[in-house]
C-alpha cells in the first residue's frame, strides 16, 4: 500500500474518497494525526498529515518516528512525502516541483533513529542513495501522464527550522553542493530506510531560498502562501497519477 505524508499547504487530499480513520498508538508515542484510509481512482491509500490536521505542529517537533512506525505497522510498503522548500539553485522557480535525488542533513536534537541502542544490537543501515530509484521513476512517469514538468534531480538540505536560514547559511549549503533547502526530510528518509520501506519526495519550491532572488534582501511569506496554494494543484494532481501507475 502506498502513503502519502502531506506537509505545508497538504492536509488533506481532495480526490481521496475516505473510508475511515484509525488513531495508531506506537511504542514512540502519538503520530502526527489519524491515519486516513481511502481509494484514488480504485486504489488503497493512506494518508497521513506530517504536522497534524491544523498544522499545529512545527518541522522540529513532528514525531518523525512515530509516523512512519503507524504507516509500517498498517502495512504500508512505500511512503510518497510532499513537503515545500526553498531554491538554493536557480535552476528552480517558486511553484517548480522537484524529485531530490540526494540529501544533506543538517539537523539536530531530533529522535533520527530506530536503533538507538539499549538492548539491541547496532545497526547500519546503508544510505548511499535515500530515495527509492523505483517510486522516483514512478512520479516522473505519472509527471509524463499528466503534463506536469517536474525537475528530476536535487539534493535537499535538511534545516531543523521553524526560522528561516540566513544567507550565509545558504551560501554555505550551496558550497556543500545543496540546491534546495527544507525542514522535513530528514530524519523521515532514514527512518524510512531503516524499516524497509521505500521513500520518495515531491519537493515543492515556495521561494528562492535567503540571500538570492526574490528573497536578496527578505523572504515574504505572503508570497510563500499563494505559491502553496498554487502549486498545491499540481501536486494533486501528480499523486492522482502515481496511485495508478
């Protein structure tokens, strides 16, 4: 079964036709939200929303863990995360949409794994390549199937947030090689990862990131929203057709 986690400006999908909720307790604590069972065009989905129904929660405080334990223990074989972003890159536009294909991960105090010793073994779990090539290729071709231009590469940098980077900050992550910037995706590629199941991306860019562009001098979030909203569309859209590919 696939998941979708839904990030800024995606709480909810539109073309899911509900069939129930289920509030999954884990061993980690409480998910983000109720996970939302249902079909698209005939198919099962879940649906889970990253920073709760309301969006109450912020990037720093999502129970990244216990998320993907509810969707693994439910069954759930791969996990399609849409979350906004910003350029590093001016290869990218706001309302673009990209599939990272590589991460640096920048965060900190967050709870980034499910071995963290006690009685257990340790474990490696091999990260070469965070997203599954597999459900990559499946986005881009339901991009095909839809008309949707999509950026097939990007190598994401993970921020704790809530603020915003400095563009210093910025211009260091361009040096490490980061073309776009986010809050969300990391530890959840890991953590994904390390329980087997396969993890893509949908980026959506929002604004060029601090320091370039539009946002030399500031970033205006009213600005961020309407792109949200806009691109919001798309991404539907996009999912629409990943479920029946």
């Amino acid at each position: 079964m696939l998941a979708i986690i839904g990030g800024s400006g995606l709480t909810r999908l539109s073309t899911l036709a509900v069939a129930h909720r289920e509030v999954v307790r884990t061993p980690y604590g409480e998910p983000s939200s109720a996970l939302v069972y249902g079909q698209i065009a005939g198919r099962d989905v879940v649906f889970l929303a990253r920073h709760g129904h309301g969006h109450a929660i912020p990037p720093h405080k999502v129970n990244y863990r216990a998320n993907l334990w509810a969707l693994k223990n439910r069954g759930v074989e791969s996990v399609l995360a849409v979350a906004s972003v910003g350029a590093i890159s001016d290869q990218y536009s706001p309302g673009d949409l990209v599939l990272p294909h590589q991460l640096v991960d920048y965060t900190h105090g967050r709870e980034h794994t499910f071995f963290d010793g006690g009685d257990r073994k340790v474990v490696h779990v091999d990260f070469t390549q965070p997203y599954s090539a597999q459900l990559r290729e499946r986005c881009m071709q339901a991009a095909v199937s839809a008309g949707i231009l999509i950026h097939d590469r990007g190598i994401y940098a993970a921020v704790s947030g809530p603020r915003l980077e400095t563009a210093a900050e910025i211009d260091r992550m361009a040096r490490d090689g980061a073309t776009l910037v986010g809050m969300t995706g990391m530890p959840e590629a890991a953590l994904a990862r390390e329980l087997g199941v396969a993890y893509a991306a949908i980026a959506v860019v929002v604004n060029s990131a601090a320091g370039r562009g539009e946002s030399a001098q500031e970033i205006s979030m009213e600005k961020i929203v309407m792109v949200l909203e806009s691109a919001m569309d798309k991404v539907r859209s996009l999912i629409d057709q990943v479920v029946q590919q």
